[in-house]
C-alpha cells in the first residue's frame, strides 16, 4: 500500500510530520492493506492563516483493487484529530465496501 502525502501551502509538510501521518495512517488501516493499491492524503487549513473552529481537515482518498477510489474527510481543531478522525472514517467504509465485496 503506497501513501501519497500532500499539504497545501499553510501546513507545514516537512518530513517528520509526513512520516508521523503517514504511520498513522499505515497503522490505521493495517487491516484493510491487501486490498487497497494506494491512499491520497491531502491536509489543509480552511481558513489559511486565521485562527477557527474546526479549520483543519484531512482528505484520505483510497483505491481499492478493482474499484472505484472513495474518499472520506473529516474537520477538527488540530491536523492531529483531521488524521485520525478520517483515518476512522475511512475504516468504517471499507469494513462495509471490502465487506460486500467478500459477500458477492
């Protein structure tokens, strides 16, 4: 399973925090690996440089062999929360996507 980590220009994508998310992710969907080809993270700040609520979110894009790619996001206070937050999100889609996949 490759890992594709992208940032946009208000968050910091140095590479301590590449592999720290992407582990987090690895580990995460650990179960799901041997179906998925690929997984695109795309981290951002909607609000750039102002303070808000919830203004981080994180976009976890997976391609699942055979399938079309899906894709879940999830906004919080940190990029730490956005991360797992969709990483919790995207487990529970592909528990039921790689689920009727298994069943038919």
């Amino acid at each position: 399973m490759i890992i594709q980590f992208n940032t946009d220009k208000t968050i910091n994508g140095n590479e301590r925090d590449q592999s720290y998310f992407t582990t987090m992710i690895a580990e995460g969907l650990k179960n799901y690996e041997s179906h998925i080809t690929r997984i695109e993270s795309h981290l951002s700040d909607e609000n750039g440089k102002k303070d808000g609520q919830k203004d981080m979110r994180c976009l976890l894009e997976a391609r699942i062999e055979g399938k079309q790619p899906v894709a879940v996001s999830c906004q919080a206070n940190t990029i730490e929360l956005a991360v797992s937050g969709a990483v919790d999100k995207l487990t529970a889609l592909l528990e039921t996507t790689i689920g009727r996949m298994q069943n038919h």
